[in-house]
C-alpha cells in the first residue's frame, strides 16, 4: 500500500515540487528557525479552526480529520457548514487562486464525499480582506487534473533537486538557504 498524501501538501507541490521535499526536510524542526512573517501570521490566523474556536454554533464543523480511500490521501478542513453544505477553505490573503488552492480544495471534497458528507459548495475565504471566491465543485476534466498531480507527487524524483534553481523558491522562505 502506498503511504497517503498530506492534503497540505497538495499546495507546496503545485507551487513547486521542490518545496514539497523541502517542507518535509524542515518539519522536525522548530518553524521559528525558518518561517517567516507571512507563515507566521497565517499560522496564528489558523488556530482558532485547530482548536475549534472557530464558533460555538453547531452547524459548522471545524478542523476535522478527513479521508479518502479513493485517493489515499488525508488531512483537516478548515471549515464545513452543515446547513448550506459549504466547504469553506481560510487563507490569510488571496491575491490569486491558485492551482493548489483549487486541488486543496478537491482534496477536501472527495474525502468529505467519501465520507457521506455532502458538498453543494466550495469557497475559498481571504482573511485579511474578508472576499470569498466560489471554486466550482470538480468535474470530470478537473478530476482528471487532481489525479495527475497525485501521481506526480507519488512519482516525484528527489534527484532532480541536484539542478533545481527556480525563481519561486528564490522567493521563499527556503530562498535564504540557497534554493
């Protein structure tokens, strides 16, 4: 059996693979010794879903555990609002919706699916100026999507971090130890 993917880690993948193997290096480690003042604060903004403080109101599930089968991969959601059926994905500021927000997102829903709880709706929701962006539900072309970069990831070649120089990771907060 193949070990499962990190919902999480969906993201890092999609904005490059390198941090994927990157994050998974340093997560012994204590973030104070790399993160910084943007992972920082969205960590912080995070913590009422972890806790769930998010709300008292029994409607909304907060940072439950989810999985699929299907798809061997597993994580949290931030949020699921049982009466509208909305999956609700938080994000400190959204400047752009990314690949990896949308494949987070599907991620999130097949489990939640899998697991009989059913999704009319996803939204992505940017903290810092309280937008939210509506993310269509996957079809049959994004699934196809979705499944190509789990396989990518599940093939992933660790070699080719020898040559890896991109600009994206220069920009990170891996850009300080000369990725």
């Amino acid at each position: 059996m193949e070990p499962y993917i990190q919902i999480s880690k969906i993201n890092d993948f999609t904005f490059c693979p390198a941090t994927l193997y990157l994050h998974s290096m340093y997560e012994g480690f204590s973030t104070d010794n790399f993160h910084e003042t943007p992972q920082v604060v969205g960590r912080l903004k995070h913590e009422t879903v972890d806790r769930g403080a998010y709300s008292t109101a029994k409607r909304f599930l907060t940072g439950l555990s989810v999985y699929s089968e299907k798809y061997n991969i597993m994580g949290r959601i931030d949020i699921y609002d049982r009466e509208t059926q909305t999956l609700i994905e938080r994000k400190t500021k959204i400047k752009k919706i990314y690949d990896g927000y949308r494949y987070q997102l599907y991620a999130q829903y097949y489990c939640l699916t899998e697991m009989d709880y059913p999704v009319k709706k996803m939204v992505l929701r940017s903290l810092d100026d309280n937008k939210n962006y509506t993310i269509p539900l996957p079809g049959k072309k994004e699934c196809l999507k979705f499944e190509g970069v789990l396989k990518a990831m599940r093939n992933f070649d660790p070699r080719v971090l020898l040559s890896h120089r991109c600009p994206k990771c220069a920009m990170s907060v891996y850009g300080a130890l000369g990725w």
